[in-house]
C-alpha cells in the first residue's frame, strides 16, 4: 500500500485542520464573489448556440444547493453504514458532509498539483480493502474539466459508481460536451455561476437512476424568505461600490498596512464526526425555489461565458509576471467557463493577511480533513480563490488587480511563511 493512502487509511474518523480568522477582524469584502443582479447580469430567453447547461436533456432535480443533491447522489449509489465514499483529498467541507449525514466513511484520495486524481496510489490503496467504497467523487475543479473517461473506466473497474462533481462547472459546449457525461449521477451549484440566490441540481446518466423519491416543494413562506435574500443582496452590492478613487488609494493602503502588525488567526483541530455548520439536515430533500429555477431558465449564457473567460485572462495577464505567486492553471483550455481564478501564492502568512486586510474577495479552503496529500496540504493555506464573474465592472477588476500586484511586489515576505 502507498504511504499516502496507507496515512489515510489509518484516519478513520476524520481529523479537520481548520483556521478561525475571528481575531484578524477581516472588513467586508468590497467587492462579491459571486455572481448577483445588477446592470451587467444579463437575463435574456435568447437561446445561445454554443453552450448549454450541463445536463441539458437529461433528468435533473433542483435542490436548495449542491450538497443536498450530492446527499442523493450518494444514497442513491449506497454511500452509508455499508460502503463508503472516495472523495478528493482538496476539498471543502460541504463535499463530505453528505456522507457523514449518511453515517459513511470517508477515505480522501491523493491529487496531482494540477488537481487530477493520482489514480496509481488510489489503485494501491484499493487494493487492500475487503470492501470497496461504493462511490468516487470527481470534482471538476474551477470548471476546468478533469479526464472523466479515464476514472469513469477506473471506477467500472473497481466496482465503484463515479459520481461528477460539476459545482465549479456549469457550462457546456453544446456541440462537445465534456461534462457530466460520464458519472452515474453529476451535480451542479447553479448559484455560484449565475445570480440566482440557490440552487443544485441532481442529474441523472439514466432516468431509471432515480429514486421514487422527490424534493418538497418549499412553501410560500421559504419562497418568500429566499426571494428577500436575494433583495437584500442586491442592496449589500450596491453599497459596496468601488471606484476610480479606491484604484488610486491603493498605493496608500499598502504603505500603511506595512506599518502595521496584523493580527494573526488561530489554526486548530478538531475531530468532531459531525456535519460542518454550513449543512442543514432539515434541506436535504427540500427542492430549489420557483425564483431561482426562473433566473436559472432565463440568465444569459453568451454575457456570463464570454465576461468569465474575459476576467479569467485578465486575471491570468496581471499575475504573469509578479513574484511570490503563480495561477494554479497554465493556461485556459478552449470551451472552459471559469469559476473563479485559482492563484497559489508562496507567503500566505504575508499576503493572505494583507489581501483579506484590504478587503479582498477570497475564498480558501482552510477548513478541510486532514490527509496526508502534499497538493492538499499545501494548498490549503496556499491556493486563493479569486472571483472572475459576469457581474464584475472593469473598476472593480481593475481594483482586485492592482491589490494583488501590490502586494505581492510591495508587501514583504517573511522565509517562513
Ligand atoms: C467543489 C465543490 N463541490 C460541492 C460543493 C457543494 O456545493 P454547494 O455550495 O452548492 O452546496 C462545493 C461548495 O463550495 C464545492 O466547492
């Protein structure tokens, strides 16, 4: 067995390094993360030619959000008490939570830097089981599509269904599709790539694959409730508006957060077998709204592939040449759409802090099982998530940009980050 899964295996019940950034006190971020109503979300019934949503044509149901549709997924597949899950090593927490909730095991597997699969030490590792796990989970991560053929073979192989885990992934070409066409089920977070509030769909590869059993509708009153979140973020966007002014006070702003010391958040373990807060049992077999399915049918799909792929290279052009950080991806394959713009940075200790400091939208995934998979572990502290959606303005792209070049040319670096 491979000292990686051998390490893994010895984790039977999970160990979670988590990180709690409470003391920092981090402001708002100034500009969001995700994709919301405002004058450059284009909603349009025009039909777009060359892409399409995945799992276009095929079953599908609408839940609140994808982690209750992979709950389904894996119930539907026998992920419980009797079989476990293979999940990926580089993970969030809503990824597992649906096993735990089904009272599975969870064995992380290993990924390369670019984040495939390493499907020799899975093989290693599956090798010396007596039961294998039920299911393997693919994540498609950013939306950058992984080879879903070669793991789908590797899972017939192994007696395992392939479960495709399109939460970064929404967008297909319509004439060569490449995903969500190979797992047994694939789900997908419409709300991170389109401005709708909720949403996760569970498809189906076969009709046949579903369950008698169906999301409940929601009521009026959780119509209601979701349709006032989504005001009240229009409204939190709106006051979060940069400007021309912010792009030139950003000189200033790395000047004085040089002279200070920044507090430092508090990194810990934990072992609780529980689902993580962000999972509400009472949702997972409650259907998506009305609303959101709405602006699902009818969001612009040509505004948010071509604004994503445009934010994407400017992104990619702007970090190019800066020291201390490299994107994660070499290059943007023809057909992807983009989640979010993936950068690896050499001095977290430094500039994580003086980016969240500043204001900056990011996402990482310091909440996560420990494992010992290097590409895991480093990018746990290291791999930043930046927002290239469609409801970004050139000001606010502008801003992040700066922010970033800044820091990492004038901000300075530690050796023991
Ligand atoms: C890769 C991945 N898969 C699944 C999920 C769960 O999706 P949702 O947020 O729609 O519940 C997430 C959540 O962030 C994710 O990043």
């Amino acid at each position: 067995m491979s000292k990686v899964m051998q390490a893994v295996q010895r984790k039977a019940s999970l160990t979670y390094s988590l990180f709690d950034p409470a003391p920092c006190n981090f402001p708002v971020s100034r500009v969001s993360l995700l994709p919301c109503m405002n004058g450059r979300t284009s909603i349009s019934a025009a039909k777009n030619a060359d892409f399409e949503l995945v799992g276009r044509n095929r079953a599908s149901r609408l839940y609140t959000r994808g982690r209750y549709a992979l709950y389904e997924a894996y119930r539907l597949c026998g992920v419980g008490p009797e079989g476990g899950l293979l999940a990926p090593a580089y993970h969030c927490r809503t990824m597992l939570d649906p096993a735990i909730s089904l009272d599975a095991k969870v064995s992380l597997y290993p990924l390369s830097p670019s984040l495939a699969p390493d499907l020799t030490k899975i093989e290693d590792y599956l090798s010396t089981l007596q039961q294998r796990p039920r299911a393997m989970l693919l994540t498609h991560y950013f939306g950058f599509p992984q080879d879903a053929a070669t793991v789908k073979a590797f899972c017939d192989r192994h007696g395992m269904a392939l479960i495709e885990d399109c939460s970064h992934a929404l967008f297909n070409l319509s004439e060569a599709p490449q995903l969500g066409q190979h797992g047994r089920y694939t789900i997908a977070s419409p709300y991170k790539l389109l401005p709708c509030e909720e949403g996760g769909l569970l498809i189906a590869a076969d009709d046949q694959d579903f369950g008698a059993r169906h999301p409940q509708r929601p009521g009026i009153g959780r119509e209601m409730k979701t349709f006032a979140t989504a005001l009240t973020r229009i409204g939190h966007d709106r006051k979060r508006r940069i400007t021309q002014a912010d792009v030139d006070l950003l000189p200033e702003a790395v000047t004085s957060l040089n002279r200070r010391t920044l507090a430092r958040g508090i990194e810990h373990s934990s072992r609780k077998p529980q689902v993580s807060d962000l999972y509400v049992r009472a949702e997972e077999s409650l259907a998506g709204s009305i609303a959101s399915k709405l602006l699902i049918k009818i969001s612009s799909l040509p505004q948010a592939v071509a604004k994503r792929r445009e934010n994407y290279l400017a992104w990619h052009r702007n970090v190019q040449d800066l020291p201390h950080c490299q994107p994660l991806f070499a290059a943007l394959p023809d057909g992807c759409v983009p989640y979010m713009f993936p950068l690896v940075i050499d001095f977290p200790q430094d500039h994580f802090y003086a980016l969240k400091t500043m204001g900056m939208p990011i996402w990482r995934w310091d909440d996560m099982a420990w494992s010992s998979c290097s590409t895991a572990q480093n990018y746990r502290q290291h791999l930043l998530h930046l927002p290239c959606h469609q409801s970004l303005s050139e000001v606010e792209m502008r801003w992040m940009m700066s922010a970033v070049a800044l820091v990492m040319t004038r901000v300075p670096q530690r050796r023991n980050s």
